[in-house]
C-alpha cells in the first residue's frame, strides 16, 4: 500500500498541512504536493476509470503526461473537469472527484466493458455504420451519446478571471530544468532579452531527483544558485508554473501562466495567456518515459519507473512497499536505488536486455539486489491493485518461470525527447537507433520570415541524456540563438558532472517478444483511451496503414494527453504489424498546445461588455432612456422599437408605423454608412462601382445605386448624393459601410491606380435623422431654415443645405418609407440636441421615435428590398426586378460580366414578387413554396422562397416578399407555403408594392 | 502568425494588423471576355506549396494593399512590394531566385 514516508520530500513542507477532500473524504497533505502525491500519501492508489472498458485505473506518471488520474476539482463557479492529479497543486479546501464512473469509483457498472472486448474492438465506433440504421439510431448512438467524453462539463459560470499579455523577446526558453536554466544563462550573459518559463512550480526538471552533481554541487545547490543568477540579471525574466503551450509562424508563442490554481482564494487573474513574439525559441522540454507493452501493465501499481522516483524522493511518498523494476535501460536502475535508499524494497529488476554491464546495475548487484537479465513480465497479477508479477524470458512467448510477490511495478521503456513544440510549426525530426526514440533533426528546423531557422532543443528534448552533454547542448543552443539574434555571445566552458557510464538500451516493443494474441489484447499502449497492442494490430490487418488513419480509427494518442505515453509505443506496435520501420510509419502531427488550457485564458478579457466593441450613435442614451429594445447591427446597436408602459414590442411596432404614416416619425438613421468620394475621376469611378450611372448626376441630386461585386451578386445598395462636380457622398447599408470603403480602396488601390480619386469614411462624423410622415414638412418649416423646402425648391431626390432651426444640416429628400420623408444629417456633436430640437417642435405633431422593425416593416410595405433579407450572397440585381437601376449605355461595371454568364440570365431564376396569405395570416420566416414531386434526394420540389415576412399594421394584415420561378408572370396565382407545422398555407402572388403604389405620398 | 513589413508605412505588421486578399497579380476581365477567360479570372487559383504571390491589406494600419512573394510551405517572406504594379518587379524575382535557385517565374 502507497503511504507517506516518515521522512523525505525535497518539495514538501512537512510542517504546513492542508486538508482536502476526495470524493467526499477528508484527507490531509502538505504544502508542496500535488493531488496525486498527497492521495498516494493516504493510500488511495485507485484513481479514475478508464473511457471505454471502465478499468480501475492509478497513477502512471508524475507530469504532464499522466493519462488516468483525471479529476474534477473545485466546485460552482470553480469547477473544473479532466484536470491532471500529478500537476494539480495541492491547496488547503481542495475538492476533488473522479470520473467516468457510475455509481462509485470502487464500484463502476460500466466496468461489464472490461468483460466485452470483443465487442468494442478497434473502430468499433464506425463499425457501428454497418449495422441497419435503425439498430445506429436505438442502439448504438444511445449507448455512445451516454459514454461519450470525459469528466463533466461544469454547470456554472465561470467565476474566475483571465487576462492576455505580451512580450517580446529575443530568445524564449521553455523548460525550466537544468538545460533551460543554463541556455538562460548563457543567453543572459549576451545582454539578450530572454523570458525562460518553466510548467511546474519547481526549476530544476529531473537533476535533483537523479542525483546529478555540476561542478561538484549537488543538483539543488546548482539550481538555486542560477537562479540567484538569473534574477540579477535585468534582461532575463523568469517564470514557473508557465507552461510553453505552442510555437506558431515566425516565432510567435504562446505561454499559459497558471497563477492561482494553486491558491484560489488570492486575488487577481486566474490564468494568463503570454502572446510572446520571439526572434529565438530554445525548447527545453525534457523528455518523457516510456511505459512497456506487458499484460497487465494498466493495473494500478504499475508506474513509469520515473515517477516511482519522484514520487520517493519529491514528495516523500512510497508508491508501495515492494517495487519489481521492469526496464530495457540503465536509467530505471536509479529508480531501484532510491527505493532501497528510502528503505524500500525491491525483489527483483527484471531487466530485458541480455547483457547487463553499466554502473547503476553494478551498483544494484552490489547492494544484493536480485538482477534477471533477458527476462520479461509475462502478466501482471491483481485487479484493483498489483498482487504481484509473474516472470518470463523474454525472447519466448511468455511462458511463466516463477512469480514475485510486489504492489508496485515501475517500468522503463527509454525515453522520447519531448518533441511537440519543435514540430508545431514545422520542425522535422530523426529517428535516433540507439536510443529507439525520434529527436529533432537540427538540419530541418522551423525557419522564420528570412528562412533561417528559429527554433533550437537544448537538453534531453534535443535528444542528449547526459548531464554533460546536456548542458554543453543548452549552451551551445543559446549561443547560436543570441547570434541569430544580433548579440554576442560570451564563450561557455563545460562543467564537470558526475555522469555514470550507461550501457545502452535495447528496444522492447512487446513483451515477451513472442507474446500472443490473449496477451496481447491485455497490453495497454494508451491507458486514456483503452487503446490495446491487439487494437493496433487489429487495425494493421484491416488495412489502415498510414500512422494518422490508424490513430482515428484506434483512438491511440487523442483525448487530453494526445498521446504522450503511447505515441511511439504505438506507433511501432504499428510499424510491426506492417513489417516495416519505424521511420517510415512516422509519426503523428503535433498541434498546440502541449498540454490542455483553459478555455478562459483564451477568451482572456473578451467577455461581458468588452467582448468586442459596440458602436453607439450620439442619440444612444435617448435611447435608453426611453426604454428601447436594442438590437445589433453589426457592431451597432439599435433601437427595434420603444415599448411603453408595458407595451408588447409588436404593439409598439404597430404604433410608431401608424403614427409615422398617419403623422410624422423620426428615427435615428446615424449608422447609415457615409462616404465621401472625391476627385477629378470620382464620377467615373462611381460608375464602375454601381451598375447604375452615376457621372449623370446633377449637383444637388441624389439618386439610388447598387453596388455588385466581381461575381454579380448584390453586396449594397444606398442613396447617392452629388455635393459638386468632383464629390460625392455615398450612403451606404448600416452593417456596410466599412465593408463597402475596403471594397472602394481596393479596387482603388490595386486596379484603377491611376485614377485621380480619394475616398474617407465619414460615417461617425454625422448624425442623421430621417423626419418621416405627412407633417414632416411642417416640422422642417416650423424649425425655420435659410433656405427653400416648399415642394419646388426641395424636390424629391434633391438635397439642400444650410442652417435649419439653427443647426448646420445637409437635407437630403429621400424616402424609404413612401412617406414624404427628409434624412437630415448634422455634425455629430450636434446630434443630440437635434433629436431634442425635433422632438420638442414636433410635439404637437405627435412626434414619434420608430425603431428598425418599424422601418423594416415601411420599406416593405412599400416593396423596397433590404440588403441581407431579399438578398444572401446569391442575388443579383435582376432578380429583385431592379432591371431600372442597371445602366445599358455603360460599357462596364463591376458585376456587369459576370451577370452576362449563363447561370445568371437563366430565365428559371427566382424573381422577386409580393405575396399575401389568403387568410391575412403572416408567412413562417424562411418559408418555401412546394412544387409538384420530389428531387433526386427524394425531398420535395421548391418554387420559391420568403425573404421578408410581417405584420402590415397599416393594411391590417400579412404581407411579404419572396423569390418564386417565374414569379412576375404569375401575378394573381395561388402557392402553397410550407409552415413550421408541418402543413401549407395558400398565399396569392402579387405586385411586391402593397401601399401606395403610385407613390403619392412622398412626392407632396 | 506572419510578420510581413508593410512597404507603405516600414511598419513590420502581425497579421492580426493585415487581411489577406489572395493571390496577386490577376488580371481582370469584364465585358467582351470570353467564357473561359473570365472563368479564369473569377475562380481559377494557382494555390501552389511554394513560392506564391498574395495580396494583403495592412487594413489596421495605414490602410493600404501591397504585395508580398511568400512561400507557403515554409512561411518565408521573400518580400513585400506595392500593389500598383501589374507582375512582380525585377528585384522580387531577383530576391527569389537567390532563395529558391530552382523557381522560375510561370
């Protein structure tokens, strides 16, 4: 049983003790430990599920890789699912659950997996397709939905906060062990701004716990003398629990900071996401053990023989009384000794390799520890817990020797440079023999913008394992990056170490090697996902030979650990089964990040009111004031409508559109797109731009445009005003005008360049109001203005300016409501008081705010289209019978080739016409017109759509817009609409103008 | 993310600053074109693994388009130059050439 030893622990605080709770149960820890040492410390070696079979599952590791102790921690607003027990900090109040179980950890019910097998092979997932759909749908997907993901997703918001930060640098460094520290050395000894940031709480990596001497200092002596060295050092900024998540183009970075995880109760940010740009990045990530391939190898007990290490002499805690070392290297062989030193027991190593000679085993033989070369586990005895191991040779097929009674195994398969962030944007990598593992290859680096290379590995992610070789790799890394990045670099002598000689390892894919399939089908490459040596192969033999199909289809590597422990297991499991080399199967991408971050650190401050930015017109807190219903409009905000005094906001609609046609309306139109276009080519640009002629019109004219794009289609539409002979103003839609200025200076800037013209948004330098209904005349005069607005002087389509009741204003007499209508634009400073003004004179005129829902509902009503409701992307000008707004006499305009195509003179197009309902009723949004028979996909045939639908209160009934075959030729015939429901209702076609289609009313 | 120097304003640009516009150097066809040329025109891209042409727009900046010779499997920029110019200039071939020996222009 794993329990605390009475003494030990160089990262514990044996005098501070935090209480804690698993799975409801009080436990106690000290300061220091992380989840996973503490519930070691208190026995508790059972630590989750696995996904698919439901096995008990512990501890395997002591990082980031560690696939089953996944646990929920924290509660409300901060709880959080899948978070890793090994790198969980433990705090005082912790709460922490495991999951994937039902209805206890001890006793899970899905566990009857584990007994199906057979049933659940690899891909059984898209096996299931096979089956009749019915049996996927009653079946199967029930069952899938049911099991499908890990841990829970937490049910209330998110409480904590987080923030983005960036940095510049010219070297970053990732990994804080004893080769980031000395490539930060190095580099800082240049002058060079460096940022080394490392995931954990401690520096230092793994030289403390394997006894690493530099320079005849201890390891931690070392280390924390460097870092005193560092702090001193006023370019070097250093960082733990700050985790290198991914390398991107031309060496931006990402840093994921973790500042209050493990003190929740501190104020300030939870996480902090560094958006680094870095001339130089030095990985220095270390690497990462590998487990073997025996049966039984996922009972809880079993540990990489690192961890077991860890564990002992981090933390002060025995995973286990009696450890049976398992290894094909001589690195496993430190584990056995800081087993024994802690007093613990180790019956036996049972070593793969043959030939047996290095230091560290000579010291274990030394120390009469019982050493079986060429052997191998043949099974893992136990279920919850490891009983004890049973031994083979390793060259058979796995017939048992004998058995060792143990409750701990610690294996060692070698060790794989901890590659992700060198591969992220692109960096290659070779397959090294003699250590089995691929590391990075210098010569195929990620390059930059100038097609050098960026990236460099110092330590054991560049492959090295010696403490000499590592640090002479770190400072050599660090002087080619300082270089790289203009500094000079000071020279660097190496540093003595206590290096042991290391006899080689010897690959052990399977073991025994012989092992068959009933041994093979208990061999876990991937604990996370149930991923067996019997999958991989299963997968071979049905085909999948590529390494990324086969993780698909097995799921080996994916989930929150992508694979750390398994991917090169499984990948030469796979080569194996191919008969082929590992180099050639290759490897699987490696995306950011490295490990999991929080969905929080990458909104950052994007949340609530500033996540993005809202555009208010200078009328907004009228508007509010007056108890408007907002809605957006691209990043505006706008009033739908005004309820009063508990008002339905369709009532308040039928209210502002009767008092706007019976009356006078004013709306806050300000975020109508405006632009000016300027110079002695303006007119002939406009031309281009609109399809209909625009050079034609008169100063002091206004006049309707469209505006295509290059493929046809309807982009904008708008009212253009001519100031003089070389400026106009466009107006543009209100979501627009951004959109239609880059679509200006595009063309501006990369086709016409020499056209003498300039363009500027102006949208928010004016405020613009449109004095709507049959007194808005009369508002105008009562205001006064110094110049003419009787009928004559102030037509319809023409604009005038001057001072009108005192303000500066452009008046412009157009009409999207078929009322006489004026827009008046005025300084935006202005704009205010305007609004006041018009509403203080207009009183006696009931004068009455309108929102968007009642303009929507007037233009309508008056068959006006509406970019974005009768057009999608799809539409063309002649479709909306718009044919009048499409000059003949130009030669071109943008959109005017395309529409020439025969896609778009197909007289099959949908056209725009008006439809009402028989029963007055309103059309479903979206709704479409049913056709006789059924298309080829066996759905029925469709003749028409709805593009605009409401409740007419000035006709008192439904009225809208849509596009139907052969619409403008059926006027008077009757279709049929489908409706949510399910049925049909019957909607006559008709002229799409419903209210005075003469026009009368705004030509007074 | 890319870093491209905008030849406009010298300001040396995230991309969280430009918008991407496509390949560069098309040229336009309108009325008159056949249907294979405007076809061309419209929807036909090179999109090679390698040494291509693109048009940004340094849009939260100064506002204006250039071109950048990029190559898109490596992410190497070879060089940015003005968008008022109908093929690359000499000195971008130039700049190419001596990067990527092997490339020759169409």
């Amino acid at each position: 049983m794993s329990t605390r030893l009475s003494s030990g622990g160089r990262l514990v605080n044996r005098s501070a003790t935090c209480e804690f709770t698993f799975n409801g149960k009080r436990f106690t820890g000290f300061e220091g430990d992380t989840l996973a040492s503490a519930l070691l410390a208190n026995g508790q070696t059972l630590m989750g599920r696995s996904f698919k079979y439901h096995r008990p599952r512990g501890v395997v590791a002591s990082g980031a890789e560690e696939p089953n102790a996944l646990m929920g921690i924290g509660k409300d607003g901060k709880f959080e699912p899948n978070q890793r027990a090994t790198t969980a900090e433990l705090f005082d109040g912790m709460q922490a659950t495991t999951q994937n179980h039902w209805p206890s950890l001890e006793l899970d019910v899905g566990a009857v997996n584990s007994a199906l097998p057979r049933f659940l092979p690899a891909g059984f997932y898209y096996k299931t397709f096979m089956f009749p759909r019915p049996f996927w749908k009653h079946v199967f997907e029930p069952v899938i939905r049911k099991s499908a993901g890990l841990g829970k997703a937490p049910k209330d918001r998110d409480v904590d906060r987080y923030e983005h930060f960036y940095a510049f640098v010219d070297v970053l460094i990732v990994g804080g062990g004893i080769a980031g520290l000395q490539a930060a050395l190095t580099a800082g000894a240049s002058g060079a701004r460096v940022l080394l940031v490392e995931q954990t709480a401690a520096w230092g990596g793994r030289a403390a716990v394997d006894g690493v001497e530099i320079d005849g200092q201890a390891a931690g002596e070392w280390i924390n003398n460097t870092i005193q060295e560092l702090k001193n050092m006023s370019n070097v900024r250093i960082r733990t629990r700050a985790m290198g998540a991914g390398v991107y183009d031309h060496g931006y970075s990402l840093v994921y900071e973790r500042l209050t995880d493990h003190a929740p109760e501190t104020g300030g940010p939870r996480h902090r996401l560094w958006r680094v740009r870095a001339t130089q990045i030095i990985t220095a990530t270390g690497a990462i053990e590998r487990p073997l391939s025996f049966a039984g190898n996922d009972i809880p007990g079993v540990m990489l023989a690192s961890a077991v290490r860890d564990y002992v002499v981090n933390w002060g805690v025995s995973p286990g009384d009696r450890t049976v070392v398992v290894t094909n290297n001589d690195d496993a062989y430190r584990t056995a000794l800081a087993l024994l030193d802690a007093g613990l027991s180790v019956p036996a190593i049972i070593d793969a390799r043959a030939d047996v000679t290095g230091d560290l085993p000579q010291a274990l033989r030394a120390r009469g520890v019982d050493i079986r070369t060429g052997t191998g586990i043949a099974t893992v005895k136990g279920g919850k817990t490891v009983a004890g191991v049973s031994v083979c040779a390793q060259a058979g097929e796995g017939a048992a020797t004998d058995e060792i009674a143990c409750d701990v195994v610690a294996m060692s398969g070698g060790w794989s440079p901890v590659v992700h962030l060198w591969s992220h944007c692109g960096g290659k990598l070779i397959w090294d023999e003699d250590h089995a593992h691929f590391r990075p290859d210098p010569d195929r680096a990620p390059v930059t913008h100038d097609g050098t290379a960026f990236v460099r590995t110092a330590g054991a992610a560049h492959g090295t394992m010696s403490t000499l070789d590592v640090l002479d790799s770190a400072a050599k890394s660090a002087i080619a990056a300082v270089e790289a990045a203009g500094f000079k670099a000071t020279q660097h002598d190496l540093p003595l170490t206590n290096d042991v000689v290391e006899a080689p390892m010897s690959p052990v894919w399977m073991m025994p090697q012989g092992a068959g399939p009933a041994k093979r089908m208990k061999m876990w490459l991937d604990y996370q996902n149930d991923v067996k040596v019997s999958d991989v192969m299963l997968a071979a033999q049905e085909g999948y030979e590529s390494v990324e199909h086969t993780k698909r289809y097995t799921t080996l590597g994916m989930a929150t650990d992508q694979g750390k422990l398994s991917n090169i297991n499984g990948l030469a499991t796979l080569a194996i089964a191919l008969n082929e080399d590992i180099p050639q199967v290759g490897t699987t991408t490696f995306r950011p990040p490295y490990t999991p971050i929080s969905m929080g650190s990458i909104a950052g401050e994007a949340r609530h009111d500033v996540f993005q930015p809202i555009r208010r017109t200078p009328i907004h807190e009228w508007h509010e004031a007056h108890g408007a219903y907002m809605e957006p409009v691209g990043q505006w905000r706008r009033p739908y409508c005004y309820p009063r005094n508990g008002e339905s906001h369709d009532d308040a609609v039928a209210r502002e559109v009767l008092a706007t046609r019976q009356s006078l309306g004013l709306l806050d139109a300000s975020t109508l797109g405006k632009i000016i276009v300027k110079g002695p080519d303006a007119a002939k640009f406009l031309d281009m731009l609109y399809t209909n002629m625009m050079s034609s019109l008169k100063p002091g004219k206004c006049r309707y445009g469209l505006m295509c794009n290059e493929n046809g289609f309807l982009m904008d539409d708008g009212v253009v005003v001519r100031l003089d002979d070389e400026t106009f103003l466009v107006h543009t839609t209100s979501g627009g005008a951004e959109h239609t200025h880059g679509h200006m200076e595009d063309w501006l800037q990369c086709e016409w360049w020499d056209w003498k013209v300039h363009t500027v948004n102006v949208t928010e330098q004016w405020a613009q109001i449109a004095v709507v209904g049959p007194n808005a005349r009369k508002l105008l005069e009562k205001l006064g203005a110094d110049f003419d607005l009787s009928a004559e002087g102030l037509p319809f389509m023409g604009w005038s300016e001057g001072k009108l009741g005192g303000f500066d204003a452009r008046v412009f007499r157009i009409s999207f409501s078929g009322e006489l209508s004026y827009e008046i634009a005025v300084p935006a400073s202005q704009g205010r008081v305007f609004w006041d003004a018009l509403h203080a004179e207009g009183a006696e005129f009931n004068a009455t705010a309108y929102g968007t829902e009642a303009l929507h509902i007037m233009r309508a009503e008056k068959g006006f289209i509406m970019i974005g409701d009768e057009t999608d992307g799809t539409v063309i000008p002649q479709d909306l019978g718009l044919g009048w707004a499409i000059s003949k006499k130009k030669e071109d305009y943008l959109g005017k080739r395309a529409q020439e195509r025969s896609h778009m003179t197909d007289p099959k197009r949908w056209k725009l016409v008006g439809l009402e309902t028989l029963d007055g009723s309103v059309l479903p949004d979206g709704s479409y017109a049913v056709a006789d028979g059924t298309n080829a996909n066996g759905q029925g045939n469709t003749q028409g759509r709805v593009t605009s639908t409401y409740h007419s209160p000035t006709l008192g009934k439904g009225i809208a817009m849509g596009l139907v075959l052969n619409g403008p030729d059926r006027m008077g015939e009757t279709i049929q609409f489908n409706k949510v429901d399910g049925s049909t209702v019957a909607t006559k076609i008709v002229n799409p103008v419903f209210y005075d289609p003469e026009g009368e009313k705004q030509n007074v | 993310m890319l870093i491209l120097e905008c030849p406009y304003c010298g300001v040396t640009a995230d991309e969280t600053e430009l918008a991407a516009g496509g390949e560069a150097h098309l040229k336009r066809f309108g009325p008159g074109s056949s249907d294979e040329e405007f076809e061309g025109y419209l929807f036909h891209r090179q999109n090679p693994k390698g040494v291509h042409f693109e048009r940004w727009r340094h849009a939260n900046g100064c506002g204006k388009w250039f071109h950048a010779a990029r190559c898109t499997a490596s992410l190497e920029v070879f060089a940015t130059y003005t968008a008022q110019i109908a093929e690359p200039p000499a000195e971008v071939i130039a700049a190419i050439r001596a990067k990527r020996p092997d490339w020759s222009p169409e």
